[in-house]
C-alpha cells in the first residue's frame, strides 16, 4: 500500500510537562497514574465486603496506602532488572552503568510483575497477610496502568508494530518508511481494557474475590494470552529478533505466566 493511503503518526510530543531543567514525560506518568489507580481501586475493593463473601481480606483499606511504595520499588527495580536480564544482557554486561541510567527506556512487564510478587510477599510477611490475598486485591486495577503504559509507548513511537497493508498502519518515526501495525494501541486495548472488564465482571458480578488466587489466576492467564495474540503483530525487540520457531522474547516470558495462572485457578477451584 502506498504510504501516502496510510494514517499519518500523530505528532505528540512524548514530553508532558517542562518544569525548567525537568522534563516529565508521558511515561512516566502514565507509572505514577497506574500506581495511584491501583491503590485507590485495591481499597475499594477491601472496602466492600459483599465481594468477598464473607471472607475479606485481612487488612485495612488504609493500610493500602502503605503498598503503594513497596509496589513502587516492586515495578520500577523489578521492570528494569528485567529487561536487562531478558532483553539486552550483552549491552549492559558491557556497559553496566548504563542499568542505572532508566531515562533512556527500557522495562520489562514480566521483571515488573515478578518485582510486584515479590514486594507483595515482603509486605505480607511484615503485615500477616496471605500473597495470594494480596495479589487478588492488587490484580483488578494492574489492567489500567497496562492500557496508560501502552499509550505511551504509543506516543513515544517505540514498540511498534510489524510492516502491515490495513488501513489503519502508520508510518513511525523510528520505524523507517514502511507502514505498521499500532500495536501498541493492540496491546492497550487487550491488556489494558479488556483485561481490566474481564476482571471487574469476575470481582463484581461472580463473586471471584471470595476464592484466594482466583483473580490472580484471571489476570495472570488473562494478560498472558493477550500478550501473545499481540506479539503476533508487534515487532520484536532489534537486538533480539525472532527466537526459535518465530516465537518473540514476549511470547516466551508469557507462557510461564500461563502455566502459573492455570495453576492459580486449579488450586483455587481446589480450595473453594
């Protein structure tokens, strides 16, 4: 299809807000936006008895303030320490300093989610409360800050798309001059909005907080298969490329997150 049929990339400067010598970018709070919703929707969450059916979670909804730093720490290390373990060990076992230097890109969902278990563990164990509890009130709002998350990936024009003829591709300015999939747009519609309907239906209407680790279970399948019909039209990381039978980097991270979430939901259909 002739560049000129495709739709033109919308010039957003990926800088929000200028504060003298301090850019701050949509990125960045697109993090914040996601961390504050989780929090604020978590404690709705424990505040609502009726969806727990008779079995709430034992912390307080003001308590859930104090998560909102160990789930800071839990993304922000956890994301970085991810992408560099799984996307570019090469560069930064050569360049080490540059792990530090966070500005220029570069997080990992699956590193963010394992850095966010793992803080929810270490607050549990000081609170005397159950991961799978923690994970089931933290997980409903994830969703949210996956969809501000892709937009701004959108809006900074990284992460795009594979060369594609629909009428919707654009032509991104890091992408060369072949029209592509907005993936990123994909990715913030199935991982984003569907995945947080999807959760807010089992919450609500079904009752799913009332089975520890259910919802963990929804999610966890959830953003997994929706992470792999996506990569099918995103294009892969250049320093990676296609892994062995055409599969993507995010396409192998995603199926040991399947297995964990089909477990989830056998133990806690086991429990119930």
């Amino acid at each position: 299809m002739p560049i000129l049929l495709t739709i033109p990339f919308p010039a957003i400067d990926p800088v929000a807000i200028h504060l003298g010598p301090l850019a701050v970018r949509w990125y960045a709070l697109a993090y914040m936006a996601g961390l504050i919703f989780g929090v604020w929707y978590a404690k709705r969450l424990a505040s609502t008895p009726a969806l727990w059916a008779g079995k709430p979670p034992t912390i307080e909804p003001h308590e859930v303030d104090d998560l909102l730093l160990w789930a800071t720490l839990g993304v922000v290390l956890g994301g970085r320490i991810g992408y560099v373990l799984f996307y570019n060990l090469p560069h930064y076992a050569a360049h080490p300093l540059d792990i530090f230097k966070v500005w220029t890109g570069g997080m990992s969902f699956h590193g963010g989610f394992l850095g966010v278990a793992v803080a929810l563990y270490l607050y549990g164990r000081w609170r005397g409360v159950g991961l799978d509890r923690l994970l089931d009130l933290a997980a409903p709002g994830v969703p949210f800050g996956l969809m501000l998350g892709r937009i701004a990936n959108f809006i900074n024009g990284e992460l795009f798309g594979r060369p594609s003829d629909v009428p919707w591709a654009m032509v991104f300015p890091m992408g060369g001059d072949v029209p592509r999939h907005p993936s990123q747009l994909y990715e913030a519609g199935l991982e984003g909005l569907v995945l947080f309907i999807v959760l807010r239906i089992a919450t609500h209407r079904y009752k799913a907080l009332s089975k520890p680790g259910l919802v963990s279970a929804l999610f966890a399948i959830g953003y997994a298969l929706a992470r792999i019909v996506s990569e099918f039209f995103r294009q892969p990381d250049i320093q990676i490329g296609y892994l062995e039978g055409g599969l993507t980097m995010g396409m192998l991270l995603s199926l040991p997150l399947l297995g964990v979430g089909i477990w989830l939901l056998i133990r806690a259909r086991r429990l119930s």
